[in-house]
C-alpha cells in the first residue's frame, strides 16, 4: 500500500474518531435526568410544544411528578420557562396527559377545565401557571396540566373563583362545597386570588 493512502486511511479514521466522540457526547447532553427520572425544560416562546413532549414521554413510561414555572423578579411573567418533572415507575399503568392554554379569565379558564374533565383528565394541582403571550399586545394567559389514569376513572366538574378579599366571595365557596366540590388547589397572581373546586363523579358500570 503506498505512503498516501495509508496517510489518507489514518486521517480518514481520526476523523470518523473524532465524529464519534463529539457525537456521544452530544447525546449525553441531550439526555436530561436518569432512565428512571426526566425533566423537561420549555421556554415561555415553546409553550405551544407542552402537548407534543408530554405525549413523548407518557409514551416512554414517564408520569408527571412535579411542574413549576420559574421566571426572573423584572420579567414576572415572560422570559419564563417551564420545568415539568417525571418518573419512571414500576407500574405505571397508561396515563393520558392534556396541556391546556387558556384566557387569563375565570368563566375562559372553568370551560377548558370542564371540557377536559368532562373525558376523565384531573387537573394537577401545581397549575394553572400564569404566563404573558404577545409582542404588539401582550395577554396574560393560564396554562393548566391535566391527567387521565385508569386508577382514577370518572368525570371531573370544575368551578374556578377569583376574588380579591375571600369575605366577597364566602357565599359562592358555600355553595360549592354544598353542590359538592372541594378545593382542589389556590393559586395568587399579584393581588388576585384564584380558587379552583372540583367535584367527581364516578363512571357508570
């Protein structure tokens, strides 16, 4: 074999080398957590995508075991990101997942919780999130995450009450809890107070 062409062998294979390593390491960054535990990381501009990587991970195993959303002090509600923890576990059993976004209004944000719930999907506690959208007028909106398991098959109902000073709105909690809902999560947004009640109701056999 002449000179060159084991020269242009050896070259050939450094750099096949050096693709490999680059490559590996590549992947390994884009691995975010353990085989058993995940996160997910979305920019407030890749919201839209919550839906897609959900149904990705819920496909690999993965249940959603935490969410929250982080943003700095100057830019309360944009520049954001949103991490959403998963797991792996034993037996998960089929989970569904729904990534709602939804006006930053009470009878806007009840309807979508509803529609879902009407199919069996359960909100999970840690939202709604808050969030700005828009560049020439920006909105704030709510982001909700909602599950469906065959552990807990049913229809959910929601109610969602805003108030400022709970004393204004004593009569609408009452008439909740009477009609059957309990609490499920409160979130404050400034100085508004968002209540969301959930009641539900068992499939029939």
């Amino acid at each position: 074999m002449k000179v060159a062409d084991q020269l242009f062998i050896k070259t050939e294979s450094f750099v096949i080398a050096i693709l490999m390593v680059f490559g590996l390491s590549g992947s390994t960054q884009a691995q975010t957590g353990t085989p058993t535990k995940n996160r997910l990381v979305i920019s407030s501009e890749q919201l839209s995508d919550t839906q897609r990587l959900l149904d990705e991970q819920s496909a690999r195993g993965y249940v959603v075991s935490d969410i929250s959303y982080h943003s700095s002090i100057k830019n309360l509600h944009t520049d954001g990101r949103l991490e959403i923890d998963l797991e792996m576990l034993e037996r998960p059993g089929p989970r569904q997942y729904r990534a709602l976004i939804a006006e930053k209004d009470v009878a806007v944000l009840q309807k979508a919780l509803n529609y879902d719930g009407a199919k069996g999907f359960r909100l999970l506690v840690q939202t709604p999130i808050p969030f700005e959208v828009g560049f020439v007028r920006p909105r704030d909106m709510f982001l909700a995450v909602m599950e469906k398991t065959a552990i807990r098959p049913g229809r959910y109902e929601y109610r969602v009450i805003a108030y400022r000073h709970k004393a204004w709105v004593q009569q609408q909690i009452k008439q909740g809890v009477t009609d059957g809902f309990t609490e499920a999560c409160k979130h404050q947004f400034g100085p508004v107070v968002y209540l969301v009640m959930e009641k539900m109701t068992a499939n029939s056999p």
